[in-house]
C-alpha cells in the first residue's frame, strides 16, 4: 500500500448501508488501524486513523479526513459518488469496482501518510 507499512490485515464489508474497510498495519514499532466508513448519507462516512496505545491496550485515534473531503466520496462528472454504499463486497474487495477502489485507497493512503507525518 504504502512503503515502510506492512499489512497485517485489509478487510471489506458491508455495514447496513455502508461499504466499509478496516486495515491494521505495521509501522516502525507501531500498530495502526485505518478504518473507513462510506455511508447512505455523506455526514454519517468516516476515515479514521488509530495508533495502538502498548500502555492500555486501546487504539487511540490520531488523525481523520472530513466527510467532505474524503475521496470515496467525491462526485464524478455525472454527479455519482465514487463509492457507492449498495456496492455488495466481499473481505478481499471483490465486487468493487476500479474506480471505487482507487478512491477508497486514496483514502486509506492519505491517512496513513498522516501517520508518517506524525510520528
């Protein structure tokens, strides 16, 4: 996905009106958790980005990208929405399509930039 990260684990599911993802990965010494929500209505999406506190056992959140701007979000020239929350998905993204997995990887992307920046 993105260098000096290593996957453990890339999911996608169907929420009940939603296509959402949830990725766990390495990075350096830390555990980071990108979770990704495209829902019916815009304002109830999320893009979150959690760290894994060793301390309490808990993911903390860092960092998140506005509804608004998320890119699994924006409209394409026929006003249609890159991702569409109908899309019936299975764990490893199948029945997405391209343009839908483009812009949610820009998404998971971003966020984990976030991360670089941060730490």
């Amino acid at each position: 996905m993105i260098e000096d990260f290593k996957v453990i684990e890339d999911t996608y599911f169907n929420g009940r009106q939603s296509v959402e993802f949830k990725g766990i990965y390495e990075y350096k010494t830390h555990k980071v958790k990108v979770t990704i929500d495209v829902d019916a209505y815009d304002f109830q999406s999320s893009a979150r980005v959690y760290l894994f506190d060793t301390n309490n056992f808990e993911w903390k959140k860092m960092d998140y990208i506005p509804y608004a701007r998320m890119s699994s979000l924006q409209k394409d020239e026929r006003d249609c929405e890159a991702v569409f929350y109908q899309t019936k998905v299975k764990s490893n993204g199948e029945g997405l399509r391209e343009k839908e997995r483009k812009a949610l990887h820009k998404d998971i992307k971003e966020l984990l930039l976030k991360v670089k920046n941060i730490l």
